[in-house]
C-alpha cells in the first residue's frame, strides 16, 4: 500500500512540474513573525505591524526543484538573518504552489562600514533561543550553520504571488556534525511569515 501511495504521489510531481514553466525567477518581501508559533500566534500581535519584521526573499525554480534565499532586517537594519534552502516545489489546483526546502540558517551584521557573516548555533544551556557566531566566510555557513526545514504555500495571481511560510531548525543537525540523531524539527523555535513575490518568468 504505501508503495502505491509513493508512486502515486511521485507521478502526480512529475505530471504538475512537466506541464509547468520549466523555469521560475521570483523575489519580494517577507514578513516574518518575532514569535515562536509554537503555541500559536497571541491574536494581540496577528495583526499588529510592530510584532512582525521586515525583509525580502528570492526563488529560483527549476521544474520541481527549488531553491530559496530569505532575510529580514532588525529595528535598527544593521542586523539581517534568514536561511538559504534547496528543496522541491509543485503546483496544485493550477493556481497554488507548494514547496518544501532544507537548509542552513544564517547571519549578516553590517557596522562600520563592514559586513560580518554568521552562523546559527546551538547553545547546549538555552536550547531554545537563538545564537549567532561570526565567521571568516560566508562558506562555512553551509557547513557550521544548524540546518532547518521551510515550507511555503502560495496563490499565483499573473506574475504575483502571495503566501505563508513556516520556518524550524533542526535540533543541532550541521553538515560538520553529520549526527542524523539532529534531524528532529525544533517546533518550539518554528516561525511563520508572510510573502508577496513578483515573477519575472
């Protein structure tokens, strides 16, 4: 049964990416909640501007393969962090879109003139709150940085796109460490935003 179910699921994809365009470019905005939604997110700040920041995304689509970048600023924008991911993307329904990416999260720090990278670790006494260490390249991101998971469902409107994106690291999983043990989604520190992306093609 469950290998029917697999090869189901896996022609539906490949049917849905063929008869898409081959190739998608689009960026935008992103706004991203401050809070875990762990519990859900307080209705006090669902619609409150401040509780929410601000920043941009871009994706590349190649049939069902999608990679993403995104980043959203601090109060003062001398802070931006985000996560790159590479994972699989399918239409639904001719006007949804539903992706599905692994990835590391990342840093930048802009002051002086300078812009410092860093990368997202783990801290073995507050599991749950975020760290950030700075590195000498933006490469070692990929290696050292703690991985997560992100998934998007969007509405295509012409050349606009508008959806929600739920974001979680990983319990520690690295490339460096290469411990699967890590894996595990972290819910307790999972975020959710909202995106508004423009299509070039």
């Amino acid at each position: 049964m469950k290998k029917t179910v697999c090869i189901i699921l896996f022609l539906s994809i490949l049917v849905t990416s063929v008869s898409s365009d081959p190739i998608s470019l689009g960026f935008g905005n992103l706004l991203r909640h401050r809070e875990s939604i762990y519990d859900g997110i307080p209705e006090d700040t669902l619609f409150d501007p401040p509780s929410y920041r601000f920043g941009a995304e871009a994706r590349f689509q190649l049939f069902f393969v999608e990679t993403t970048m995104n980043g959203v600023f601090g109060d003062n924008n001398h802070w931006l962090d985000g996560m790159i991911t590479l994972g699989i993307r399918t239409p639904f329904l001719g006007i949804f879109d539903i992706g599905l990416g692994f990835g590391p999260y990342y840093g930048m720090s802009f002051t002086d003139g300078e812009a410092l990278t860093l990368i997202h670790f783990i801290h073995d006494e507050y599991p749950e709150s975020w760290y950030y260490r700075v590195v000498d390249t933006f490469g070692e991101v990929f290696t050292d940085s703690v991985m997560g998971y992100r998934l998007h469902v969007d509405a295509h409107l012409g050349k606009i796109s508008v959806g929600v994106a739920v974001d979680a690291p990983t319990v520690g999983y690295t490339f460096a460490n290469n411990d699967s043990e890590l894996l595990g989604p972290n819910m307790e520190k999972a975020r959710a935003g909202v995106t508004a992306l423009f299509w070039l093609f």
